[in-house]
C-alpha cells in the first residue's frame, strides 16, 4: 500500500511557470511546501531550482527557490517534484487604469 509523505494539502492546479533558465512549464499540483511541475520532452535540471509565476489577474507574482525530490520521465514529458524554500509574493508592476 502506498503511503502518503505530504505534509501540507495540495490543490491539483495547471498554471504556466517560468524556470531560471527562461523555459517555460506547466503546474500539476501546489502545496504550501511544495509543488509538481511538468515540461515537455526530455529536461535534465540539477541543484535549486528557481521559478516565477505572474497571476496578472491578481495583480501578484510568486517566485521560490526549491529543491527536487523526484523526477518523472514519461509520455514525452519530465516531471519534477520540489520542496519549496524562500517563497515570495511580489505586486506585479501594472499600470493603473
């Protein structure tokens, strides 16, 4: 039986994210320590991971640095796992209406 190691809830959301490198990948899942993010075709990514999202609809970005726990190579996709460190939200820069 598998046994469940998350310690915060996660909420399954596909949100575009922005690794350091500029590469672009898709969310699958976000906890408050971690997150699940997929890129297409096949990614080699060592050491902390940085990335940013910009929720424009919000008006905010979030951006952290994190470890991978795990990686996941399948259906011409890479998947990471990673414990979230030094999480930030910022106001995005936007012009007032």
């Amino acid at each position: 039986m598998f046994e469940e190691h998350r310690i915060e809830p996660r909420e399954f959301l596909a949100l575009p994210l922005t690794l350091g490198d500029g590469s672009t990948a898709v969310t699958r899942d976000i906890s408050a320590s971690g997150m699940y993010f997929q890129i297409k075709g096949s990614y080699t990514m060592t050491g902390p991971v940085l990335f940013e999202m910009q929720l424009a609809e919000l008006g905010i970005k979030f951006s952290a640095e994190g470890d991978i726990v795990r990686v996941d190579r399948r259906d011409g996709t890479t998947g990471f796992a990673v414990k979230l460190r030094q999480p930030r939200f910022q106001p995005l820069d936007i012009a007032p209406f």
